[in-house]
C-alpha cells in the first residue's frame, strides 16, 4: 500500500465476535448497543428526576424503550426488506440473525412511550426533551460496535476518511476471504457487487434476469477504500449530544430539545445514506424517506410556533449530575 493511500485512508482488522474460550462468544455490536442504552438510560433517569418526574414513570419509560426499540427496529427493517424474507416469513422474527433499523427503533420507543406516559400524566415532550441528550448519547456509543465488526460500509471512495481494509470477517452481506485479504457483497437486491482489498475497492454493475446474477458490468465507482458510515454516524452523535448538553442547561420552551435532535439527526440520516448501497423506494432508501418525513414534520411544527407565538410550557435547566463520591451539599441552618 503506497505512503499516499496511507495518509488519505483509515482502517483496521474488523472484529466479528469477542471469543471466551472455544464454546461462548460475544457480539461487539449488540454489547455495544447494549451499552449505549444502559448508559442513555441512566442518564435520562438523571436529567428526569432532576425535573420532577417521579422514578416509577422514569422505570416504565426505559422499559418501555427497551420493548418498543426491539420491536420497531426489527419491524421496519423487515419492512423495507420484505423481499429477502419473503421466501421464508418466519425468519422475521429471527433477530439474532441480524438486520435492525435504528430509526426503526427510535420510532418504536417514541410510539411506545406516546401511549404508556399518559399513565402518568406527563406531556410528550416533557419526557422527549429529558431523553434526547442521553439518545444522542447511546447512538454514539452504540456506533462504536458497528465500527468493530466492519458494519454498514458505503460506496468506494478516496478521500481522508476512506476506510480501508485490514483483514477480519465483516458483517453480512459481506463474504471475505480472511487470508486473502479480500471481500465481496452482493448490494441492493444483487444488481450491484461490491469488492474490498487492503490495497482498494470497487463497485460494479451487475446484469440480472429472472433474478439470477449474469455477469458483471461497468465499473460504477473505485477508491482506496470505502465510506464507512456507521463512523460519520458515530461522529456526528457525538457532535449532537455536545449541542444538546450545552443546549439544556438553560430553561427552553418545551419541545424545542426534541425538535433540535430530530431535525439534525433526521438531516445527518438523510445525507449519510447516499453514501450507501441499500434498497431503494425510487430516489431514496427507507431510512431516507422516515428520516425526510421526519425533518419536514420539524420545519412545520416549528414554524407553526413561530407564527402562532403561542406560549407553550417551559422546560427547566438541565440539573447538575453530580459524581457518587461528592459529598452532599449541606442543609442550611435555620436563623432564629
């Protein structure tokens, strides 16, 4: 690999499982989702308890999440890839054969929680505003995964960021050849194959009939490496949890918190994802089309509010997370 190749590219050996002896093995990817989630949850309980909302309703609200998170992010995937489970129906209930949606699962905690906090009395976006740092904050983390097994790579590419390959199994639809340092995809219902080396890759047409594979055509796209997504993603999550941090530490009109997440993450989906090679509905994949509903659906809300200036409720400042160690502040003592 030249020195030029070197300093425009980053890479690394992809790791598929965390092996304990010869019998038990662990995904990076679902460990780090697992991660993120337990942290985001005990940071929502944190900023939540500090704006009075009552721990039971903090308990069912991450519950909630969980169950509505595993439910949608599977369901949506399934959904916008009903074609390859379509022969066998069953398998959509196979999780642990991969294949979630994370907008998915964000819609499937939102859709979840809009019905169980009414059980309390809180407001939608009393709960939203307390959970989107933390949310930003568990997408973040949970990307960290994604970069560990090789998941969601792009088109090739050869710009400062390409990512390049460095041995290891990646995550499906990839097929490597460990020893040869070499990998392929089939992409977007097999009319695209993708090929990965440690010294490039590339992109290829593919001539389809009667849904068998012909041969290969004309070369679309070739780089040094390849987008890796998953990294923009985990970059850009970590840039939002910073915004929001900072942005909640004042009192906000309630609603604005939530508006700010959804409608920069909405974007950053939006322009992530042509930078992929996944099915399309027309111009757009599935994830751009939620993500676009999703950012016009913040553009009218927000501009209804400023048109009406109706005043709404006002969120408090975000509370002080103090550490386990720190010590109590002291009670002031009464004056006669």
């Amino acid at each position: 690999m030249s020195a030029a190749v070197v300093l425009a590219s980053v890479g690394w050996p992809v790791l598929d499982r965390f092996r304990i002896g010869s019998t038990f093995a662990i995904s990076p990817h679902g460990l780090f989702i697992a991660l993120g989630f337990m942290i985001g949850a005990w940071l929502f309980g944190r900023i939540a308890a500090g704006r009075g909302i009552d721990e039971r309703a903090i308990n069912s609200v991450v519950l909630w999440s969980l169950i509505g998170a595993i439910i949608g992010a599977r369901f949506f995937y399934v959904l916008a890839h009903w074609s390859e489970f379509a022969p066998k129906p069953i398998e959509t209930i196979y999780i642990w054969k991969g294949g979630i949606s994370l907008l998915g699962g964000i819609a499937g905690a939102t859709i979840a929680n809009a019905i169980n906090i009414r059980r309390f009395g809180l407001r939608f976006f009393q709960v939203a505003d307390a959970l989107v740092a933390p949310l930003a904050l568990g997408i973040a983390i949970g990307r960290i995964g994604d970069l560990i097994i090789g998941d969601h790579l792009g088109k090739p590419t050869s710009w400062l960021l390409a990512w390049t390959y460095h041995g290891g199994t990646l995550a499906p639809p990839w097929t490597c050849q460990v020893g040869a340092l070499s990998c392929t995809a089939d992409l977007q219902n097999g009319t695209y194959k993708e090929f990965i080396t440690d010294t490039g890759a590339k992109l290829q047409q593919v001539t389809v009939v009667n849904g068998v594979q012909q041969k290969l055509g004309a070369v679309v796209e070739q780089g040094v490496g390849v987008h890796q997504t998953a990294m923009y993603d985990m970059i850009l999550a970590w840039i939002l949890f910073a915004i929001l941090w900072s942005f909640i530490k004042r009192p906000r009109r309630e609603g604005v918190a939530t508006l700010l997440f959804a409608g920069y993450y909405g974007c950053c989906r939006l322009l992530e994802d042509f930078l992929r090679i996944d099915k399309r509905f027309g111009p757009l994949t599935g994830s751009q089309w939620t993500a676009l509903g999703v950012v016009i659906l913040v553009v009218i809300v927000w501009g209804i509010w400023a048109i009406t200036k109706r005043p709404g409720p006002t969120t408090p400042p975000r509370p002080r997370i103090r550490r386990s160690r720190d010590a109590p502040e002291p009670e002031p003592t009464p004056t006669a």
